[in-house]
C-alpha cells in the first residue's frame, strides 16, 4: 500500500450563495474502487506498479463565503499490491468529489464522503470542436468555471482551470460557454511534454467549480466532430 499526502493545494474564494446541486442517484465507479475513510481517499484495484491520477475538489465554508480546494495527484503503485492511498492528514471535506484514473489499464472510478451524492454527466461529440482550417480540436463546453483535466494512457495527464469570458476560455466575452484549446493545458507530472492535441481514445474529465458536476468525455476515432 502506498499512502501519498498533498503538497501544494489551490484555493479560491467562492460566495456563500453557490448552490451545491444535489443528484436523485449516483453513477456507478467503473474498474478502480474508491472509498473515503477519515482523512484519506483510498483506490483499490490500481494495475500493480502502475501510476494512477487523482482529482479532488471540494467546498469548504470559510467566513460567509466557500473555499474552493483542489487536488491533482500522480500516485505510483510502489510495492504493488494494487492499493494507493492519498491522505490528506485531515477528515475529508464532506462536501467533495474524487476521480481517479489508472494511466496502465484505463479504469477509472469516483467517489464522494457519504451523504453528497455525485452528478456524473457523459459528454458526447457536441463538446469537440474542430478547426478546418488547422484540423485541431478544441474543448466546447456548456459552464462558466470549470477544472479540466485530459489524461492519455500510458502517458500523462494535463489540466487547467476555465473562466467563461476569462482564463483559458478563446471567447472574449461571456456567453455560458467555455471554448478551451487543449494545448493549453499544463503537465500534471513531472517530466511530461506539453499536450500537443487531444487524441482517439483520450479521457476528458472536468469538475463544474460551483455545482461540483462531473463531466466525463472519451475521444473518439478521428479525434473530435467533423
């Protein structure tokens, strides 16, 4: 087992009024199985020695506002026994949700602390838009913030925060909808080269930073809508 603890952690500043969006039912984990136990996110199931990428994000209360933390993590299956732990060395924020992806075998699996239900949403090819000029593929996304996160197995992952009218986003203005440019993206582990395009089979995942709604789009042959 190995038990990984968090370096650096983002935060913003939310007001107290964003909505936290409840679901009728969860979305079934599929291949690695998540559990919350205390202060730690536990992934059972992770392919022996294999690296798997953990994303989190959470609401926490902080003085009439919310504070927004993240968690973007590569851990290795050092002693492969098919289990790694991330311990935050604090209770888990309970209103939080965690995904995780084993870069070898593609299995992916999520999970939140009991009593916050997740919203999973699948995307299909409306969110892929491609340039005819350049034939490059473009993120077009329904949402004002948004943490995206593009993992490729067997290579890497990416990721970045989106403000609609704002960072990251190709449109000037708001409009409700993100337009994001993959390359854009940075490295999420060390010693990985820039993300050149998204390609066939490549995992988008993306956190909505106020409802907390995940968004999951697999590529698919050609790389994006034609």
């Amino acid at each position: 087992m190995v038990i990984v603890r968090p370096a650096a952690v983002g935060f913003l500043l939310f007001h107290a009024a964003v909505a936290l969006s409840a679901a009728p039912e969860e979305a079934p984990s599929v291949g690695l199985d998540l559990s919350v136990e205390g202060s730690r996110i536990e992934i059972d199931g992770v392919s022996p020695s294999g690296q798997i990428i953990l994303l989190g994000i959470a609401h926490e209360p902080l003085l009439g506002a919310f504070q927004l933390s993240t968690w973007v993590e590569g851990i290795v299956d050092e002693d492969g026994d098919a289990l790694s732990v991330f311990d935050l060395e604090r209770p888990v924020p309970p209103s939080s949700v965690w995904a995780a992806l084993d870069l070898a075998s593609g299995a992916t699996g999520h999970v939140a602390p009991d009593g916050f239900p997740i919203r999973i949403r699948q995307l299909g090819q409306e969110a892929l838009e491609v340039d005819p000029e350049s034939g490059r593929t473009f993120l077009r996304l329904e949402g004002s913030k948004l943490r995206v996160l593009v993992i490729r197995r067997n290579a890497g992952a990416w990721s970045r925060v989106a403000y609609d009218g704002g960072v990251n986003d190709l449109a000037p203005e708001p409009d409700g909808w993100l337009r994001i440019d993959p390359t854009s993206l940075l490295p999420a582990l060390a010693n990985q080269n820039p993300l050149d395009d998204l390609r066939e089979g490549d995992l988008v995942a993306m956190i909505d930073l106020g409802s907390l709604e995940v968004l999951a789009l697999r590529v698919p042959e050609g790389g994006g809508a034609h």
